[in-house]
C-alpha cells in the first residue's frame, strides 16, 4: 500500500511538471508568432531581387 501511494504521488509530480513544460512552449510560441518575421517567402521572396519594387 505504501508503494502504491508513492508511485501516485510520483506520478501526479511528474505529470504537473509536464503540463507546466506544456504551457511554457505555448506561451513562447504565442510570443514568436506576434513577433513579424523579416526573413523573405522562400518561394518568392528572391523575385524582388531580379523583378525590383514596382511603382
């Protein structure tokens, strides 16, 4: 009976520590999306090099 009262109590702090690491990536991936990325499109973002802004 002993055993099985520390292997839930391990459990439950293993598995708060998961949900916490969980809800940390959430809110730096939340962070990263508001920043606006600088780097061009892959696919056409090398277009501007040889067609220039258009007026």
């Amino acid at each position: 009976m002993e055993l099985l009262s520390v292997l839930l109590v391990s459990l439950s702090l293993l598995l708060g520590f998961i949900i916490h690491f969980l809800i940390r990536v959430w809110r730096q991936h939340k962070k990263l999306e508001m920043v606006p990325s600088k780097k061009p499109n892959p696919i056409f973002g090398h277009t501007w090099l040889f067609l220039g802004p258009r007026n």
